[in-house]
C-alpha cells in the first residue's frame, strides 16, 4: 500500500491579518481555521502540523479532535523551514520514506480547499509525475519591478510585463515523493533561515533543481486567507445564519 502523508503548514503568525493571534487560530463561524483545514483533509497515514512554539498546546488541543496519527511540532523562521521541520519530525515518526512514499504540502490558511483540488494532486502523482502544484490562470496583469532605491520612494520603475497567458497562480495541496521532497529541504536548508532567502513554496526547489513540476487545476475555493477582507468573505461563505 502506497503510504499518504499531509503536512500542514500552520506556524505563521498572521500579521497581515492583524488579529492579534496566529492566523490557524483566528476562528471562522466560530472554529479555528486548524480545525476547518484538518477537517478538509484526505484520508492518509499521518498528520504533520507546524505550529508557533509559544502555542504547542493550544495547537494539540484542536488536533486531538481528529482521529487521525498526528504530530505537532513547532515551526521554524519561513515557510520552508516550517516544512523542513515537519518533513524531518515525520520521517521520525513513520521510520525512513519509502521510495513510493508520497506526501501533500498544504497551507491552513487555505482551509475551504474542496476535496477535488487534493484528488487531482494524488491522481497526477500516481500518473507519473513527481512534483504537482494547483494553478489557476491569472486575472490581473502582473508587472515586474526593479526595487526601490530609496524606502520613502513613492514610486516603483516597471521593468517588465509577462506574457499573463503564460502565467499562473498557484495554491496548496502540492504533491510530492516523500523522500524527494525531504531531500530538497535538507539540501536548500541554509535558504530556510529568513523568509526573503526562502522558497516561497515547495515546487520552487524542484525547479532549482531543473527536475519538472506540472499544474493540475486548482480552485478559487482554495484562496488563502491572508488579509482581512479575505477573513470576511470567509465569515460570509460558512456563517450558519446565511
Ligand atoms: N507558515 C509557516 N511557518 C512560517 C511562516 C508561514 O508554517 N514561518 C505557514 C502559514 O501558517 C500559512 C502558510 O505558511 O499556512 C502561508 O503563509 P502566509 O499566508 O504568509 O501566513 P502567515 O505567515 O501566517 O501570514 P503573514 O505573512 O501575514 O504573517
Ligand atoms: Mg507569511
């Protein structure tokens, strides 16, 4: 049996939110967005969840609601080093990876992901390929610019426009082969120390590394909760009262 592992990457401290607490606990209808991102979540092996350090306990109180094997480990000073942590506590917990071993990197912050985003995930890895991320054609027109010289500059100098036809944007759950995965994090671990050397997310590593990664489709559903304007529509999708 080919084993499923999830991490679930939770250890941000929502400062663009600006509640005054981590964003996997700001509540949505009244629950945690932790508990509404575990209980969207595929049947599989073992949950990694990274968590603050300052709030382990309250983290393992919302994970020990669920019956599936999970672990809570603190998370580290980027996402990347947030997933490295949690790559390394699982390989502790599970023994080595196996070669078919695969795992779903997926943010908290996108917690209403619909079960078909992380479906498509797995049936492109049993297909074949080795690192797949859901995407989603861009809307606006992305510009690329040169960085300001000056912090009080009031403007930016546009270099570029990219062909927006040719680009995505893309989301969580991305899937990958466990022992693949964990490789790339220990190889690019120096990277991991600040969040403007890290990878912003886990595909990039691979393309470090020259080895391909494919786009299934992925869904609005899937926003990530970043602002909160993001929070209120959230409010307004699952509020009991609508
Ligand atoms: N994350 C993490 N460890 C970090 C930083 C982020 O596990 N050191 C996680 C977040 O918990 C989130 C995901 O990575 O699930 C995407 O990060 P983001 O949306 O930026 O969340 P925050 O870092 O919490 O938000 P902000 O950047 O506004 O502080
Ligand atoms: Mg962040």
């Amino acid at each position: 049996m080919v084993r499923l592992f999830v991490v679930l990457t939770a250890a941000g401290s929502g400062t663009r939110l600006g509640c005054g607490m981590p964003k996997a606990l700001v509540p949505v209808a009244g629950r945690p967005l932790l508990e509404w991102a575990l209980k969207g979540l595929p049947s599989c092996d073992f949950v990694v969840v990274n968590a603050p350090s300052a709030q382990l306990d309250r983290f393992q109180s919302v994970v020990s609601g669920f019956d599936f094997p999970t672990l809570v480990v603190p998370g580290g000073s980027s996402r990347q080093g947030s997933v490295a942590a949690a790559l390394r506590a699982l390989i502790n917990a599970v023994g080595p990876a196996r070669d078919d071993d695969l795992v779903l990197v997926h943010d908290a912050a996108r917690p209403f992901t619909p079960s078909a985003v992380f479906d498509r995930v797995v049936a492109a890895l049993r297909d074949g390929h080795r690192a797949v991320v859901p995407a989603l054609a861009v809307t606006d027109t992305i510009k690329v610019v040169a960085p300001r010289t000056r912090p009080d500059e009031p403007v930016e100098i546009v270099t570029t426009t990219p062909n927006r036809a040719t680009l995505r944007a893309v989301q969580t759950p991305q899937g990958f082969y466990l022992h693949e995965l964990a490789a790339l994090h220990e190889r690019f671990a120096e990277r991991a120390i600040a969040e403007s050397t890290a990878f912003s997310d886990d595909a990039a590593l691979y393309e470090a590394t020259n080895q391909p990664v494919v786009t299934v489709v992925g869904d609005y559903a899937a926003y990530k909760i970043t602002t909160p304007a993001d929070l209120t529509l959230a409010e307004f999708q699952h509020s009991p009262h609508r």
